[in-house]
C-alpha cells in the first residue's frame, strides 16, 4: 500500500517479539521511496535504537539496490541485525549462495555511496505521480501513498 509504520508502532512490535519470542523480519528495500525529504521514515533497527537497544534481538531488516537505486537486475542488498540469527544466515549464504561478481560489487559499491541519484529518484517519483493521480483522480479513489513507486487504488 506504501504506508509507512511510525516508530511508536516499531517499538510496540519490538516489545510484543519480546514478550512472545518471535522474530521480526522487515523488508527495507522501499524505505527509500518516501516523498516527504524532511521526515524519512523510521527503520526497524533505528527503533532498537531509540529503545536503547544494540543487539537488535528478534529483529531483522533486509534491504537492497533494487528500489533505492532502480537496479532491480544488479541483486545487490544486504541482512543487519540480530547477530545470533544473522550467524546462520551467514552459514546459509557462504554453502548455498552464488559469489557475486567483481563488476557488479564495484557497481554496488558505486550506488551505496551515492545518494544524489536517490534523491533524483524520489524527485522522479513525485513528478510521475502528481502526473497520474492528476488523471486518476477524477475517475478512480487513489491518493498518494507515503512511499511508494506504485499507486493502490481504493
């Protein structure tokens, strides 16, 4: 829907983990993709943060060049976290994974450090959709979502 989750709501998931013992994996690849450049959104790991939290137990946060770059080919993203969880992660990754090539390393090394062409990105995004919601509005009930590069009608 490309609603986002306030922290407030962040931390109350981190506290119900806590008392039920089960993880939370949050899916980052759009975080982004926001239209307010003022207030970026929160993640789930600077919600551990805020609660005082460096071991980010229970929580996981998976992220990737795909939508903050408009790479979806490269396959280039990351896991932080929960180091108890992210250790066998890492055992999964290193017997079953493919050893991602040089060139594409240098590419997303290049992208990471970059943060003009996200910017120009979301610029991007809020021409393209003051443009269609322009048109949709009339006929179909469809707002603007918090962040997004796709429009959820009603």
């Amino acid at each position: 829907t490309g609603a986002l989750i306030p922290v407030d709501v962040l931390k109350k998931l981190i506290a119900l983990a806590d008392e039920y013992d089960f993880v939370i994996a949050a899916d980052e690849c759009y975080s982004e993709l926001y239209f307010d450049e003022q207030t970026p959104p929160p993640g789930l790991l600077s919600a551990c943060v805020e609660l005082g939290r460096k071991d980010f137990k229970r929580c996981v946060v998976f992220h990737s060049l795909s939508k903050r770059s408009n790479l979806p080919g490269l396959r280039s993203g990351f896991v932080a976290g929960d180091a108890d969880i992210l250790k066998g992660f890492l055992l999964y990754r290193t017997y079953h994974g493919c050893a991602m090539p040089v060139q594409t390393q240098l590419a997303s090394i290049a992208a990471w450090n970059d943060e003009v062409h996200v910017r120009a990105n979301r610029a991007l995004y809020r021409e393209k959709f003051d443009a269609v919601l322009e048109i949709l509005s009339p006929v179909l009930d469809v707002q603007r979502p918090d962040g997004s590069f796709y429009l959820w009608p009603n």
